[in-house]
C-alpha cells in the first residue's frame, strides 16, 4: 500500500516506528548506560503516550483493523520462558496470546489491533534480542546448570520487564489525565479492550490451558531481573552481539 492510500492510524504507528527504533539506535551507540537508559525511558514512554494520546485513540477507532499476527518462538528449554516475555509485552498493549505447537517449533499466536501488534512484535524481538546477548555469556559448571541458569534469567527478566512496561503505561495515564483528562479516552479504550476479547475468542475457539512451567532458579532468576532495568526498550536489532541458538 502506498503511502498516500494509508489509513491515519498506519501512517501514524509508522512514524511511531521510526521515532522508537532511532532512540534505540542512540541507546545502542552510546557507551555511557545514563545515556542509554535515557534514550531507553524515553521510548518507552513514547510508546505509552501514543496508545493513549486522546486525539490518536479518536482518529484510529474506526481505522484500525483488528488481526491475528503469528510469532514463531522457537524450540527448547526457553520455549515457555520466552512465551513469559511476549505476553509480558502483549499484556500492556491490550493484546492477546495463546500458543500451539508445530513441526518446526512453538509458535505464539497474538490477536489485537494491527497498530499494538506492531509494537508488540518490535519490543518483544528487541527484548529478547537483548536478553538473549546476556544469557550466552553466562555460563556455569555443567551443560545443564547453565540451561537452567539461561531459563530461570529469562523468566526474572520477562517478569521485571512486564512491572516496568506496566510502570510506563500508568505514569503516561496520569501525566496525560492531568494535562488534558481522559475521560473520553478512557471509554473508547476500554472498547477497543473489548473488541479486542472478543475477537480473540472468535479467532481462537476454545483454548487449553497451558501446562504450569517448572520452577525457576532463583540466581538466574534475580540476575534476569536486574538486567531488564538495564534493558533498551524497543530496539530492533543489537549488531554485533551473539544470540542463543535453538532451545
């Protein structure tokens, strides 16, 4: 589609795009961590302005398209773990997910609107991107110790990340309540919520739920959670840095 055919809400999550992966980008090119959790905090809480600006809300009520958008999330011990950070990012943009298994690995199915499925999908491959170059360098006495380390890190950053996320949602509610009020937001919110549940519940059909994931470690997982408050918050891509493999 062209970029005079867009809709204004697909020409407006694409600006968005844009603003969030460059404050990433400077987030990854600056070695001083101040700098880098500035650029971070403040994608973040561009994000959670945009979802709630009244004026965006307003214009996109009638234009974006509800959808189902699939992320596939691998194979292995991490599996569940990283199912955790998805819904961990998806549950602060009024998605929702379930998952099923394939030939080829795990997929997540996610269902909302296609502007939060566009964020949805960006921060979590940039979390987990991140989190992923930290875990490959940890390493304990066996094979298996190591796995168990990686999976429990994950699970700690997953949950801290959700509070963080959360945290950035509720102070641009508050920050956005007292400059312009939320009233009428607030109701055309809580309907896209409700579309959203129902979509989902005709495009999934009935759903089993899942089997509880093991016990996690808790070294693993304290170190997870200290390196979320350390996380660039929607960064596409970290060059130069090793990704875990399959598992």
């Amino acid at each position: 589609m062209s970029p005079s055919r867009r809709s204004p809400s697909e020409g407006d999550n694409s600006i968005l795009l844009q603003r969030v992966r460059k404050l990433m980008d400077k987030a990854s090119a600056t070695s001083n961590t101040h700098e880098a959790d500035a650029f971070a905090r403040k994608a973040a809480e561009l994000v959670a302005r945009h979802r709630i600006d009244p004026d965006r809300v307003m214009a996109a009520s009638g234009a974006d398209e509800l959808a189902v958008r699939e992320i596939p999330i691998g194979r292995g011990a991490y599996v569940r773990a990283r199912l955790a950070l998805l819904m961990a990012v998806a549950g602060t943009h009024d998605t929702r997910v379930v998952f099923g298994t394939t030939p080829t690995g795990t997929v997540a199915h996610v269902a909302g609107f296609a502007s939060d499925l566009d964020i949805v999908e960006l921060m979590y491959h940039s979390l987990h991107g991140q989190a992923a170059s930290q875990m490959a360098a940890e390493r304990r006495a066996t094979a298996a110790a190591t796995q168990r380390f990686r999976r429990s890190f994950l699970f700690g950053y997953a949950d801290r990340m959700g509070v963080l996320l959360a945290d950035s949602r509720r102070d641009a509610e508050a920050d956005v309540a007292e400059r312009v009020g939320l009233a009428g937001t607030e109701v055309e919110l809580v309907e896209r919520s409700r579309r959203v549940e129902e979509f989902a519940k005709e495009s999934f059909g009935r759903v089993r739920t899942a089997r509880a994931a093991g016990a996690a470690q808790e070294h693993g997982w304290r170190a997870g959670v200290a390196a979320a408050d350390r996380a660039d918050v929607g960064r596409a891509r970290l060059a130069g840095r090793r990704a875990l493999g399959k598992g």
